[in-house]
C-alpha cells in the first residue's frame, strides 16, 4: 500500500469555486506504518455564516489571526504530495484544495479514495454511511466532532478497521472499483474528469473545430457527464453525441432553478447542435381576450414578442406558433359548442349563423338565441386550463438560491447575482425577450419569488 493522507477540512460552504477553507486536517501514514499528524486554522478572507460557526466551533475571531492559505499551501503540499488523498465525502475535500491551489495557480492531482463509497462496498448490508454512523457502527473514538484533525483520525481510525475485518482482496477489490473509469472518447483529455465538479449546475460538449454541440444541466455534475460515457449508453444516438465530444466545459451554480435558467439561455445564446427543444422561438404567440362590449369577450391571438407579460393581461396557453394556436381554439370551439364567429374562425356575418350552428354545434349567440354573457363563460370554461400564470408583482422580483439571486422581470430572466453591484448591472443589460421554457421554469418557482423593493 503507498504511503496515505487521511484529509477533512472545515471551510465557509458548501461550494469550492466560491466557499474557503478555515482549518485543515491531515493524518499522515508512511509505507512503513509511521504516523504523523498536521492541524491548521486558514483564514478564509470571508465571513463565516453563523450557523457554520456553530455547527464547526471555528470562529470567525479564531481564523482572525490566522494565515491565509497561500501562506499554508507550501506545508500543504508537502504532506499531500506522492500520497493516496482519502477523505470521507473526497470529491468535496479534494475539490476545495484543488481549488484552493488552483487560485495560486498551481494545478494539484491526487489519486483519491471516498471512505463513504468504501464503507458502502465493504458494509453493503447497511444503509447509513456518513461518518456519525461510522462511529456508531464500529465503535470509533471520536474527539472534537466536526473539527478538521478530529475528523481526518477518524477515517484513519475506519482504514485501521477495515484492514481488521475484512481480506485484502475485498479491500483491493474495492478501491479498483473506485479507479475504474468510463471509456472516454479517444480525443477527450482524461484529466477533465478529475476536475469536473459533484454539485449542480450546467455542462457544455464542444466538438471539433471548438464549436458548442451539446448544453446540459444537471444536479450532479459530474455523475451526469460520466454517464454519457457509460458502457451502456441508451441510444445511438447519445452515443454518436459522445463520440463527438473533444473539450467539456462546466458553470457551477447555487441550486437547480440556476441550472435549468442557465441551461435555457445558453441553448438560446450558443445554439449547440444537438439541443432542439430549447431553440429560441420568435412566432412564440398567446390567445388574448379583448372586450367588445354587451358580454362580448372575443380571443385575439398574440405574438409573445409584442406582449409586456408584465402586464395584468389575462394571456391563455404558449404556442410555437399560430398554426399550433389556432388548432388548439379550434378543438375548443369544437368541444365547448362556442360560435365560429365569436370566437373567430369564419368572418362575422351580421343575422347569418356561423357554420357550426348550421350543423347544430353553436347554440346560436351568432343569430340571437344565446346571450353574449353565457357564450363568453362557456369559452372562460373551455380557457381554463390553458389560463397563464399572472405575473404577480409590480416590478422586478427575485429568487435566492443559497449565495446566488435569480432576478426576473415580467416572466424574463435577467440574470444571476452574487453582490449588489453583480445585481445593479443585470438591469443595465436591459430585458431579452419573454421565453417559454423561461417561464415554465419559473411558473413552477412562483412561490419562491420575493419583490425586488426598488432597484439597486
């Protein structure tokens, strides 16, 4: 076995390219079984939210006095450097130094080992794996729970454990099972996968000549990538998309409405190949309802560009375009016996009857034998369920999603911030045009929105 670095670290987040870390924990094991032990408080040169200080017992007046991680990383590496990097949960131990370095400008790789997906192969008849039910299960001694060095002694306290109870094949046969990568594309840098990251966000396929083939998003990252890579591709045609494949590129974002808006925008922006059903769509259009007065309320059919959704105008389905529209009014004229006239599917012709009263589906409102008011709620009825959600506030509003704020305006996402000043320009860009798969996304998230209460 080569020599081993047990890890843990305390940082400000959850996320590596935006949280830092405030201490570090490494257990050193040599080839010949000498331990050494290594603890450092990092000043994260940010605040520490409350409920990490309370959950990790690091201070923000504790890191005050420590040095950065540019000041530790030389130390850092030394004892990292040429060691198998385990770490309960690696991918986010391992990401954050990656990080780290990768702001000094130092590009860090390790072989890492998940103590998590260890102790799932080898106890595969239990269901809880995170480190408090380690303890438990295997009698672990624990000392300053949630502290950098405390933690990092309890992996190695789990690796002593497991060279007990179970063979070395089955332990061989598990770290194997972790090394085991997907069979890439021939021209796809191995290393990308090292670098990809577990949390969500959205994921760009550029083929030959650098030219965007394919945008995805995803809650998992990494796991989504890797399984377009899998043996056991579903189709041909996900498998020719991965043939094509020669740079991969990521935006991590807070949560997965970020994801799927970024996701939306940049198939609108960069047009990939290989994503049709996000296309921008400029003959977008809506049913309307415009009063003619006596009860009268009559459907007009609407370009989505040409509508301020802003507006409390009472808009009814999204179609692609007019010819969509008009089969599904045309389907409701039909089932709700509603005037082909009134409703505008054959010219008016004052004291004629329309053609479906001729054929006795329309109840005569075209000739005077049904009153306006009662053929106008028969068609609210029949528009019920195509009926658009109203936008519900006076001005801009806005969606948190942990350290980020989605800002939209009348159905239309203007962008993501992370401070006032990132907020301040999004309204500089000015509105892009009202999108359907924008407005399914945020529908859905209505509930979450807050009113923006002035501009910044």
């Amino acid at each position: 076995m080569p020599a081993l670095a047990f890890v843990d670290l305390e940082t400000t987040g959850a996320t590596a390219t935006i949280d830092r870390i405030t201490e570090i924990g490494i257990v050193e094991v040599d080839e010949d079984g000498s331990v050494r032990e290594w603890q450092q408080l990092v000043n994260p040169g940010t605040r520490i939210p409350p409920f990490i200080e309370q959950l990790t017992g690091i201070s923000n007046a504790m890191v005050a006095d420590a040095p950065a991680f540019e000041d530790v990383a030389g130390e850092a590496m030394r004892r990292l450097e040429g060691r198998l990097f385990i770490a309960h949960n690696a991918r986010f131990d391992y990401g954050f130094l990656k990080q780290e370095f990768k702001r000094l400008g130092i590009d860090f790789r390790a072989n890492v080992l998940c103590s998590v997906k260890l102790s799932r192969a080898l106890y595969p008849e239990h269901h809880r794996h995170n480190l408090d039910s380690l303890i438990q299960r295997h009698g672990l001694q624990a000392d300053g729970r949630h502290r950098a060095l405390a933690d990092a002694q309890l992996i190695h306290q789990f690796w002593a454990k497991i060279q007990v109870d179970r063979s070395s094949d089955d332990i061989d046969a598990a770290i194997k099972k972790q090394y085991a990568r997907p069979s890439l594309p021939p021209h796809l840098d191995a290393s990308v996968l090292d670098d990809l990251p577990d949390g969500p966000g959205v994921y760009l396929f550029y083929g030959e000549n650098n030219l965007p083939i394919y945008v995805g998003k995803a809650k998992e990252i990494r796991k989504r990538v890797l399984s377009h890579f899998s043996a056991d591709v579903r189709s041909a045609k996900e498998m020719a998309l991965a043939q094509q494949v020669r740079r991969i590129d990521w935006i991590a974002t807070a949560g997965e409405i970020g994801a799927l808006l970024k996701e939306s925008a940049l198939v609108k922006e960069l047009l990939p190949t290989q994503n049709r059903q996000l296309r921008k769509n400029d003959e977008l259009c809506t049913w309307t309802l415009v009063d003619e007065g006596e009860g009268w309320l009559r459907p007009e059919l609407v370009w989505a560009r040409d509508l301020d959704f802003g507006l409390a105008t009472a808009c009814y389905g999204l179609f692609k375009n007019s010819k969509e529209a008009n089969t599904a009014m045309r389907q409701l004229v039909e089932s709700h016996h509603l005037c082909d006239m009134l409703t505008g599917q054959q010219p008016i012709k004052p004291g004629k009857p329309c053609f479906g009263h001729q054929i006795r589906r329309c109840k005569g409102v075209c000739v005077g034998k049904e009153p306006f008011a009662k053929h106008t709620m028969r068609l609210m009825t029949a528009l019920t369920g195509l009926k658009l959600v109203s936008w519900p506030f006076p001005g801009p509003a806005v969606i948190q999603e942990e350290e980020e704020v989605h800002l939209i305006d009348g159905w239309r996402y203007l962008g993501t911030a992370r401070s006032d000043d990132e907020l301040h320009d999004l309204f500089e860009r000015g509105r892009p045009q009202f999108d359907r798969d924008t407005y399914k996304i945020l529908a859905k998230h209505v509930g979450r929105m807050r009113p923006l209460n002035g501009r910044p």
